[in-house]
C-alpha cells in the first residue's frame, strides 16, 4: 500500500468508501457480468476524483512555475542583451585595433624617417614618475626661496605661503606648459601666443620677485653684502630652476606618444567595458544554469507527486474491484475489469515552456548582425 499526497487519514477513509462501493454495486449486479464497454458509476467516480485531483496539482504547479519562468526570462533576457551588448563591443574593439594598427604603422613610417634626419637621440624621453616627483620637488623649493620676498609685505604668514604656493604651482605650470608647446611640430597661431605668455609671464614674476628682494637686502645695510649679486643669483636660480623644468617636461611630452594615446585611450576603455561586460555575462549564465536545474527538479517534484497520485487511485480502483466481486452472488469477474480507466497527468506537470516572448532576439536586436546579416530576396 503506498501512502503518498492524500495523506493517510483521506486515504483509509476513501479505502473504506471504495470498498463499501463495491460490495453495493456487486450486490446489485453492476456491472454486468457480460459487460465488456462500459465502466461502473464507482469507476468513474474514481476517475472524477482522481482527474480533480490531479488539475489541482496541475493548478498549483502553474502558478509557482509562472513565478519561476517569470525569474527565468528577466535573466534571460539579461543575459540575451548583455551579448548583444559584447558583440557590439567587440565589433567596436576590431575597429579600434585596426585604426590603432594603422597609426602605429604610420608612426613607425614617420619615426624611421625622423632617426634618418636627427638620429637617434631625439627619441630619448623621461619617465613620466620621475617627471612627476622632480616637479613636486620644484614645487616644494620654491616656498624658501620665494617666502622671504612675500614677508615684506606684512601680511599675515597663511596669506605669505598661500601667495608663495600660488608662485610655485605658476612658475612649474608654465613651465609644464612651455614643454608641451615645444614638442609640437607645427603649432598654431594661439599655441605660439600661449608659448610667448607662458615664457614671458613668469621671467616677469622672477624679476619682480627680484625687485622687492634687492630693495629688502638693501634696507639691511650690511657689510660684505653686495644688492646686485644678492638679486643676480636669485634670478639666476629662479631661471635655472625655470629652465630645467622647462627641459624635462619637454623630455617628458612625446608628441608621438600622444598620438599613439589618441587611438590607444578608446582601445583601452572597450576592453574595459568588454570585460566587465563578459564577467557580468558569464555570473548571469550560472546563475541561469542554477535556475534551469531548479525548475527542472521542482518539476520532477511534481511529476513524481503527480505519480504517486495516480498509484493510489488505481489501488482503490482495485479496492473497489475486489469488494465489488466479494458482493457479487456468481463468483465471476466481468470482462470490463480486464480494462482500467486511464489516470493521465496534464500536460502542464510533463513540460516545461522556456518560451519567453519579451527576451530580445539577437540577431534582430543588434545592430551589428543585422548590418552584416546577407539581405534575403
């Protein structure tokens, strides 16, 4: 005896009724014993019981299965745009790699050219982080060289370092500026004007600097200290410093490199993107592998409950037929009972539906399948 779904108090309780319809239809000679086409009204009881039953288990499992294909398809339809999305950016990164290849095959024409005419040495460049540290350190020895010229004005101290600040990051900024421009083949008429001020402007800050710092040397009126050569040699460190700034950033700028960066910097960013983008793909497809696994056990689930239903309806149906011949005065089993009333499962507890209408299609949805796609006459 098998006890499955209908619970073990249902079932002793539909034990007995079928039991207690057989023996009442036996005694009252139903079914016939000659019949062969038709089943008892006990039978067909059953089998009325036995398909509500079942459209209940089918009823329950729709509306989780919906639930569970309403999950399926908002992660599918992720997954489906998340490979368009990686087509089209793989596509774009071919056509990235390829005008980078061109440029760099240009460069290469236009550098061999260049170590013709100049040789070698006008391809040396400084390391960017060395660049970096020399500046800041420029940045930081301006402040006890300038400071001194700004205490004259009697200002508070904060508003002293703020105004040597201001002079350090001017003269290391212009300077930074002045390398770019030079490194420039052919600059333009505002690129050269840009040059004149970024020249200009701070040889007038060191000379005015000078000015307040000679008339302070002279206020001092010491011995041995010479006013000119005082201010002489801070215009020469200023220049000097001014210079080898100047210098470096020069070194430092690759106007090649720059146009390698032009085609370099957009290859890089879709890279990024197709990576981030195929991590995110490949979390997306386990987590849908889980839930295909899911569905399909909890589907098996049912059927199996499905099944167990179906046993324990064709055990009462024997039940019934055992008590209907235990009723029966002539001891003699009709034809009919050779056949059994068939318990079939609904179609919606055997297959599962992954038809999701609303997930995009991939070659209609991307626009680079469908530009490649060949036109159909």
């Amino acid at each position: 005896m098998v006890i499955g779904p209908v619970g073990p108090i249902r079932w002793y309780f539909r034990r007995v009724q079928a039991r207690r319809r057989g023996r009442y239809d036996g005694a009252q000679g139903v079914p016939a014993p000659d019949e062969a086409a038709m089943f008892p009204p006990g039978e067909f009881r059953l089998k009325q019981t036995a398909d509500r039953e079942l459209q209940k288990l089918a009823r329950n499992w729709s509306l989780r299965d919906g639930r569970l294909k309403g999950r399926y398809c908002a992660k599918l339809r992720e997954v489906r745009l998340l490979k368009i999305a990686a087509t089209e950016m793989e596509y774009e990164q071919r056509r990235l790699k390829a005008a980078h290849d061109d440029s760099l095959n240009a460069i290469g024409l236009e550098q061999k050219v260049r170590r013709t005419r100049r040789g070698p040495e006008h391809e040396w460049r400084m390391n960017p982080i060395g660049y970096a540290m020399f500046m800041f350190a420029v940045m930081v020895g301006e402040f006890p060289l300038n400071a001194i010229a700004f205490r004259l004005f009697g200002e508070a101290e904060i508003l002293t370092y703020v105004m040597t600040l201001v002079l350090a990051v001017a003269l290391v900024g212009s300077a930074h500026v002045v390398g770019i421009l030079l490194s420039l083949e052919r600059p333009s008429r505002l690129q050269l004007s840009l040059l004149v001020i970024c020249v200009l402007a701070p040889l007038g800050a060191i000379g005015a600097i000078a000015l307040v710092r000679q008339a302070y040397v002279t206020s001092l009126h010491r011995e041995g200290i010479s006013p000119g050569a005082v201010t002489a040699a801070f215009v020469l460190i200023n220049l000097l410093i001014y210079a080898i700034a100047t210098v470096l950033s020069y070194l430092t700028h690759d106007p090649i490199a720059q146009q390698i960066r032009t085609t370099e910097t957009p290859l890089k960013h879709v890279k990024r993107q197709l990576k981030r983008v195929q991590r995110r793909q490949q979390k997306l497809e386990i987590r849908l592998q889980y839930m295909v696994a899911s569905r399909q056990k909890s589907l098996q689930a049912v059927m199996h409950e499905g099944q167990m239903l179906k046993n324990e309806f064709e055990e009462l149906l024997q039940e019934y037929r055992m008590a209907n011949l235990e009723g029966r005065t002539e001891k003699t089993m009709p034809p009919i009972f050779k056949d059994h009333p068939e318990f079939s499962l609904p179609l919606t507890v055997q297959v599962l539906d992954w038809y999701c209408p609303e997930v995009p299609d991939l070659v209609s949805t991307s626009h680079v399948l469908t530009s490649t796609r060949p036109e159909t006459l």
